[in-house]
C-alpha cells in the first residue's frame, strides 16, 4: 500500500471485513470526498486488487488518493450495476470519466399499449413503457427471452396493432406469438400472457428451472441427450438470472445504500465479516404435534426463496424447541457440510435458543456466528456478550432482523398448518354424511387454524350446523391433530 493510505491504518482492518459478494464501493480521499464508484461480482476480490501494485497509471493514480472506502453489498451482479450509475451521476467523481450510461445496457421493455410489445432495447427509461433490469449480457438475455416465448407467446414487432391485417408472420406459425394483429386474440386473454412474463422477470422463474429438470430427466431416460444437453443449457441460462437480474427497483436500492444496513450490523455484532447471506431458523409446534422448523435465506438485505428450506421433526417427541432446533441445525449442516455457508445465524427466540444453537454448532464442528431475538421484548442475543443488544425501534438494523426473524416464523408455521390440513383431510371427516365440498373446506381451515382446542365458537360463526359440530367434537382424529 501506498504512503498516504499508510496514515489511515483502518483500511486493512476494514478489508478483512469485505465480504465475496456482488456489490457497489466507493473510495473517498481524506477530506471524504468521494473520488470513484465500481461495481463487481466480488467486492472482496476486486477491492484487495486496489492495495496491490498497480497495473496502470490511472490506478496508480487513483491508489494514491485513497484514503477510505465503503461497501455496499447487493444480491445480484445486476443490483450493483443499477445503483453504481445512479452514485455516478449524483456524485460525478473524477476518476469515473469513462463511464457509459443507461444506453450501454440491455433491458427487457414492455409497452403500455392495449396490446403490449416486449423487445430487448438500450434506452433511455420513458414513461410509457416498463422495464426490466439492466442486464450485463445481451446475448444470454435474448435466449432467455425467446426460452420464455415456449410458454407466452407474445409479440415483438412495432407493428401498429389497431389496424388489423388478415395474414400474420411467421412467429405465428412457429407458435411464438398470438398474433394480436389480425384480432385472433381477445386483449383480456393477452393481457394475461404478459402479465406471465412480467411474473418470470420478476423473480418466478425458478418454477420453470425445475420444470425443464424434469424434462431432462425425462429426455435422458429415453436416451435423448442432445435434448438433453440443449435443456440443460436452458437451466444454465435461468440459473444465471439469479445472479444477474435487479430484484429491487432503483428507489429501493437507493434507500438500501442510504441506510447501509449489513456494514453496520456487522459492527453492531462485531462480527469478523459483513453478514451478506443471512439464515434464518424458527422452530413451530402449535399444540405440541407436527413439529417442523425453517431455514429462510437473505442474501444482500432481501430473501432468497429458492434457498428455503422446511424440515418435519423426526426425532423429538413432546415439546421442546431446544432439541428440535438442534436437531434442524444438524440435519441442515450434515446435508450441505461446508458448502453454501453463511455469514450468520439468526434463531427466533431467547437466550435459551441461542444457547442450543452454539452448543450443537460447536458438536459438529461449525463454526458460523449465531444471534437470537426474543419476540416480546425484541433484545438481541450474541454468544459472546452477556447482556442482550437493544437497537432502537426505528433501527434500519432491528428492522431487517425482524424481517428475517418474521419470515423464518411465517415459513415454519405455514408448513405446520399445512400438515394438520393433509391431516385433518384424509381423516373421517371425508366419510361424514351431509356435508357438502364447501362445508367441509369451511370445517378443515377452521380446524387448522386453532391447533390445542376444539374451536366450537368460530365452528358457530361459520355457520356450521350444530349436529355437525357435536360429531366433530367427538371424533378421535381431531384429538390426535
């Protein structure tokens, strides 16, 4: 390193701490101006490149005005791109002289016409139109969007669809779109194939990578493997999406790099590292059967629900959050082992939770940093501090926990209640006489919801017979629920 950043000695400390993550960073000089903003896949990587030789005069240059340096981790390569143009042109720093605005990079556009078009464009963003991403890869981009032209076929032309003409083109015929333009297609109907690319682009997709999983198992199985191979390239595609599409818009990302949540709760913790994926864990056990426990991810300040994970309880009978929790921590860490770790566990409950977790971490040799926060009170608990950390209501920090926290619990218990549901279903409530196919439905969410007792006053409100509810109360599979 330099001389002059040899009199802030902060910043090796300070890049132990940067995590291996898409993000933004910015370099200040003393006076904390900020002189130049980059993007990466890597913040770790591409900022321990800066404190090296450089290759360049510019990056000489550059090395020797640094003085400080903030980070700002996103979730996607895309993130990173949107909210590096949007600091360059607020901050306009000097060493960003080259840089390419919006126009250098591809979005998929949607027209706010009575029949939409979508097409791949490098644009300024109008108002009468919508857009996804930018994205870094314009060729893969256009696979992806004639990938989702199989399942909406939409059109692409600029054709003026008003004036109706009798013979479409060839997309047409090759099942690649409606054809709006000879009126074959009601603009109701159509409205819906659009609204189904804007679901894809909007984070859905995941449904059809394992859909074309399925064909590829299926294809293989016939000995078909050029098919194969060609799906196979399909889910490459998709996967890459994960990486490099914008989940957040640019007001969000905005509000995200104003508060600077992650870099700011790693000091708060004091944690070695700044906590990019975060996994969060509760344990659900209404009524003390069918125990299950969740595992939700965020990663870059947002969920990742494509790593979600539920677990049904095998090996604690009773009540015992303590023990089942240990045994997700371990059927969680026995399955993916070192791969895939994250930066931070986050436990819904007490001191008592937190303590189980280290426990059965340290027995199976895990090393991750592990917080829990109780509900009622909403203190933080870290292994290695005493006291519990209280953060201010209105804390950006208290308030992304919570998120996690509240997801993982939502997660937990939606599999919970959907397990009493299967089984209040395939009980004799199938076999009761005169019940209708509503009723029935009416009688199951009720029973699903109010684990513990018999819930004869909702049962009432809901209209439910009172024969009915007397047969109810009286059969065995409720009490075995």
């Amino acid at each position: 390193m330099n001389t002059r950043n040899k009199k802030n000695p902060n910043l090796r400390e300070k890049l132990k701490k940067v995590p291996d993550s898409p993000g933004v960073y910015i370099f200040k000089n003393r006076n904390k101006n900020i002189i130049y903003v980059g993007k990466t896949i890597s913040l770790k990587s591409r900022l321990s490149s800066y404190f090296t030789t450089a290759k360049d005069v510019k990056t000489s240059r550059l090395q020797e005005d640094i003085f400080d340096f903030d980070v700002v981790p996103v979730s996607s390569e895309g993130e990173a791109l949107v909210l590096e143009a949007f600091l360059i042109k607020k901050e306009l720093p000097p060493f960003n002289i080259s840089y390419k605005d919006d126009k250098s990079y591809p979005y998929v556009k949607i027209t706010k016409e009575k029949f939409p078009t979508i097409r791949v464009v490098r644009e300024e963003k109008k108002k009468n139109a919508e857009y996804f991403g930018p994205f870094t890869d314009v060729r893969g981009l256009k696979k992806i969007l004639w990938f989702v032209r199989r399942f909406y076929h939409f059109r692409s032309c600029l054709r003026d669809v008003e004036h109706k003409i009798s013979v479409p083109c060839t997309f047409y015929y090759i099942k690649k779109c409606v054809a709006p333009c000879t009126g074959k297609v009601k603009s109701g109907k159509y409205r819906e194939i659009i609204e189904g690319v804007r679901k894809f682009f909007s984070g859905e997709y995941r449904k059809y990578t394992k859909r074309l999983k399925k064909e590829m198992d299926s294809s293989i199985k016939k000995w078909d493997f050029e098919e194969a191979k060609v799906i196979s390239e399909r889910i490459t595609l998709l996967e890459r999406m994960e990486t490099r599409i914008p989940w957040r818009k640019e007001e969000e990302l905005i509000e995200y790099h104003k508060a600077n949540v992650l870099p700011n709760l790693a000091d708060i913790l004091k944690l070695d590292k700044i906590p990019v994926t975060i996994e969060g864990y509760d344990i659900s056990n209404l009524g003390g059967n069918l125990a299950t426990g969740s595992k939700i991810v965020f990663t870059g300040g947002i969920p990742v629900k494509g790593k979600y994970r539920r677990f049904k309880i095998k090996t604690v009978e009773g009540i015992d959050d303590y023990l089942m929790l240990k045994e997700v921590l371990k059927r969680r860490f026995d399955n993916i082992g070192k791969k895939d770790m994250p930066d931070l566990l986050l436990i819904d409950g007490g001191k008592g939770h937190l303590m189980s977790a280290v426990d059965i971490l340290k027995e199976i040799k895990i090393r991750v940093p592990v917080i829990s926060i109780a509900k009622k009170e909403e203190i933080i608990w870290t292994e290695n501090d005493r006291a519990p950390i209280i953060l201010s209501k209105d804390s950006p920090e208290l308030h992304l926990i919570q998120n996690i926290r509240d997801e993982a619990h939502r997660f937990a218990l939606a599999y919970h209640l959907n397990l009493r549901k299967k089984q209040i279903t395939h009980s004799s409530i199938e076999d009761m006489p005169g019940i209708g196919e509503k009723r029935k439905k009416i009688i199951i969410d009720i029973l699903t919801k109010f684990p513990g007792r018999f819930p004869e006053e909702e049962l009432i409100k809901a209209k439910i017979p009172q024969s009915v509810i007397n047969t109810l109360d009286k059969n065995y599979f409720y009490r075995t629920c």
